[in-house]
C-alpha cells in the first residue's frame, strides 16, 4: 500500500492553511510603519495616542508618548521605530538613528525600520547606508514587500536627484 495520497493530502491542507492565514491577515495602513504586535496598542494608552498622533502628523506628541509607552515596553521594536520615525520627521535624525538602531537590535527582520533607516540615511546623504538596508530588506522580503519598494523608490529618486551612479 502507498502512501502518497495521504502525503499529498497532507501538503495540500498546509497549503490550504497558510493560503488562508496569507488572505485574512489585514494589510499594513499605507504610509504607516509596519507592526510586529500591532496587538500592543490595544493594552496600552500611551501607544495608541502616538499612533493616533501619527495620523495627525504630530510628530511631537507622537514622540513623547511613544517615549512614554518605551518606558513601559523598552525591549518592543515596534515602539522603537515609531520613535524613529517620530523624530525623523521632526528633523532629529540623531535620535532617530538611534531608535532605529534600536529596534533593529530587537529585530533585525524589521521591514519598517529598515525601510526609514534607509530614507533616513538619504536624508543625510549617505546613499551607501540607505543601500545597506535596502539589501536587507531583499533579503527579508521573499516576495514584494511595501517597504522594499518605498526604499527603492527613494533610492531612485535621489540617484536622479543627486545624479549618483550605482
């Protein structure tokens, strides 16, 4: 007696189940930074005003009660890049680097925070770095991410810019 079609079956229903996971899972919000535990925000006040801060493009607030949240939360990358992203948009990209540094030690597969890292970095003029975590970010991303082309897409436009070769 064989046992490939039980074999196969059995294929069929992990494809079937991680189809299904693929399709139900909610899209990261344009322009926002991607989430590791978008359920954090849920438990936690101060989060979910940085979040809403965002939305409003209040960078200062945002910032400090994403600084509030960190207290709270330090070791949650999520938390770390929206503080990045916070300052950066608030025109400090000393701290800003050093939230993302952050939460790229508490996750190096972080999309999002290789993705303003890297716009961050053109912001300053070091196209290398940016490119660094543009690498990383193909390497993360086995299929198209959002990140992956937004960082591409900066890239493009400062080479064009700035009138850098590759």
């Amino acid at each position: 007696m064989t046992r490939r079609p039980a074999r196969r079956l059995r294929r069929w229903s992990v494809a079937a189940a991680a189809l299904i996971a693929a399709v139900t899972m909610p899209p990261p919000a344009f322009g926002e930074p991607s989430e590791t535990k978008p359920e954090a925000a849920a438990s936690d006040p101060d989060y979910a005003a940085g979040k809403a801060a965002l939305d409003r493009e209040d960078w200062r607030e945002a910032a400090g009660r994403f600084t509030k949240a960190a207290l709270r939360d330090p070791d949650n990358a999520d938390l770390q890049n929206y503080l990045g992203y916070s300052y950066r948009n608030l025109g400090q990209l000393d701290r800003a680097f050093q939230h993302y540094k952050r939460a790229l030690e508490l996750n190096p597969r972080h999309r999002g925070a290789h993705e303003y890292a890297g716009e961050a970095y053109l912001m300053v003029g070091d196209l290398a770095r940016a490119e660094e975590h543009l690498a990383a970010l193909r390497k993360i991303c086995l299929i198209p991410c959002e990140e992956l082309g937004d960082l591409e897409r900066h890239i493009a436009e400062y080479r064009k810019k700035t009138g850098a070769q590759r």
